[in-house]
C-alpha cells in the first residue's frame, strides 16, 4: 500500500478557505491523490417572532420567553438546495431577482441560481404556488438540504 504524502500548508489552506465561505467540506483530486477537509457546523435553523405574552399584571413583570424555532424542512413547499455552494437570488451583479416574496411561480420557472464549482446550476420551482418566503440572502453560502424557499 502507497501512501500519500501529506501536505501540511495545503491542509491548512484549504480550512480557511472553509471558515471564510462557510462551506462544510471541501474536496481536491489530482490523477492518484485527494485531499478532503470536512469541518463539523450546526444544522441551519430559522428563528421566527414569538407572538406577544398576554396582558400581565401591571405590577408583575412578564417572564422573558425563549424564541421558537421552527423546522421548515417537513415543510410541503419547501425547495432544499441539491447542493453545497453559493446562492444568488439574481442572474447577475445589477439585475433584478428572479423571484421576490408574494410572486406567483409556474412549475420548472427558475428560482435562484447556486454556483458550485464554478458551475451556475439552475433552482427550478419544483411546482406551481405563490414564493411565501426566501431564506437565502444573494450571494450567500449554502449547504445540502438546507430550505432556500418556501412555495404555498
């Protein structure tokens, strides 16, 4: 059995070029060697807004409530990303978003676009509905399964 040989800079190279985009793993082969970096980060959560306490007491103060997280990716329109890379709301620096929060979307129209790899791979609306929500901001870092959208 050969080994590899190991090279200590390129590792480390390649682990901050993790923590500066975000990504959670990244990977470089050559004809007979690769070389994968992988770091641990928490799965992607969305906080939403606690409905106001009822009317308390005046004189006694309302205890501070936790927020409430909530898990959309059960959600029925959800559309995940395929993939680990960078969203882009938009077709290119300057242009308007292909789609915005409240518009009607037809089956198959294009959603936002996620570069991996150099490679720009299309997000098509995996069905017809109203974009209720995004949850990308352009230009940000995406990882697999996270909830880019929500459809209704």
């Amino acid at each position: 059995m050969t080994r590899i040989p190991i090279d200590p800079d390129a590792i480390r190279a390649l682990a901050m070029v993790l923590a500066e985009t975000g990504l959670s793993e990244i990977e470089i082969a050559d004809k007979d060697s690769r070389i994968r970096v992988v770091r641990n980060v928490a799965p992607t959560t969305v906080l939403t807004s606690v409905a106001p306490a009822a009317a308390a007491a005046p004189l006694q103060a309302a205890a501070p409530q936790a927020p409430v997280v909530q898990d959309l990716s059960n959600h029925p329109g959800a559309v995940t990303s395929p993939m680990v890379g960078v969203a882009y709301l938009s077709p290119e620096p300057g242009a308007p978003p292909f789609v915005t929060a409240g518009q009607q979307v037809t089956a198959g129209q294009t959603l936002l676009l996620i570069e991996a790899m150099k490679t720009f791979n299309q997000i098509k609306a995996p069905k017809s509905g109203t974009v209720s929500s995004i949850l990308v901001q352009h230009s940000a870092p995406v990882e697999y399964g996270e909830v880019l959208m929500i459809l209704e």
